[in-house]
C-alpha cells in the first residue's frame, strides 16, 4: 500500500468509499447516521484536497480507502482527522497499511494525534493495538497519542 495526494478525479470515488466505510460503524456500536461529520460532501472533500489534507490509500493501481491529515511542522505533530478504508476491504490488514504509510510520509513528525468517538469499539481496539495511548476521554471522544520515541512504537 502507498498513500499519494488526492487527485481530482478520484473525489467522488474517495466519497463513495468514505461513505460505505462510516455506514458500517453501526455494526460496532454506533447509530444509524452517526457518521463524521461531512462524511458524504463531495464539495468538502475537494476542499481538503485543495487544501493538501486529503489523501488516497492505494494499493497498485486500486484506490482502497483515503485519509484526513494535518501536518503541524511548528510542533512537529501530526493530527490525523479521519481514516477509512473502503468495506469491502475491510479485515484485510489495510488499516494497519494505512496507518504505516501515513507515518512513514511524515518522518520528521516525532508525535501522531487522533480522536475517535467512545463507542466505537472498532477502532478503540484498533488504535490500542498499533501502538496509540489514551490521552484523555473528553464530551464523548477518546483522544490518542503515539510517539516515535515510545517503546511500543514501531517508528
């Protein structure tokens, strides 16, 4: 897997995947429509990609899933706002891949930040398990940290 910036004729496809990845978020304790905000706006993620958040998970020449990431050099973080990988890849190891790629593009970030609602088992179990730590629970989100220096870090 390799992650690139999004091209501009891949937006509505990126929307497609972004939509029937967060729609089987009830399947782990989420509610009909609990989705991330602007899951489904084509017009918001061309802003992202406009603005160089927006990237596309690729595997060869197939487009798998996408990501929402803000670099930070001043601090040298990077906030990750969302990921999906399409649900028809689902349970495939992608997520993980996903992840890989979005830490390897940014080798001088020593600190990696995500949110993800609290009944989300899912991901919870998912973040916990390549390596991010809780930082705090706050109005219904569990904020994650991962460091490069941290002995569970893969970096």
């Amino acid at each position: 897997m390799y992650i690139v910036k999004a091209e501009a004729d891949q937006i509505e496809k990126i929307v497609d995947m972004s939509i029937r990845a967060f729609e089987t978020d009830v399947n782990v304790g989420g509610a009909k429509g609990n989705c991330p905000p602007e899951f489904d706006s084509v017009e918001w993620h061309k802003q992202m990609a406009r603005e160089g958040h927006l990237y596309q998970a690729m595997i060869g020449k197939d487009l798998v899933g996408g990501a929402i990431v803000f670099p930070d050099e001043t601090k040298n973080s990077i906030y990750i706002g969302r990921i999906f990988i399409d649900s028809i890849y689902h349970r495939k190891g992608y997520g993980i891949c996903l992840m890989e790629c979005i830490e390897k593009e940014f080798p001088w970030a020593a600190e990696f930040n995500l949110d993800t609602p609290c009944w989300n088992e899912r991901t919870n179990a998912f973040y916990k398990k390549i390596g991010y730590r809780i930082i705090k629970v706050e109005d219904g989100f569990v904020f994650y940290r991962k460091r490069k220096s941290e002995p569970n870090s893969k970096n």
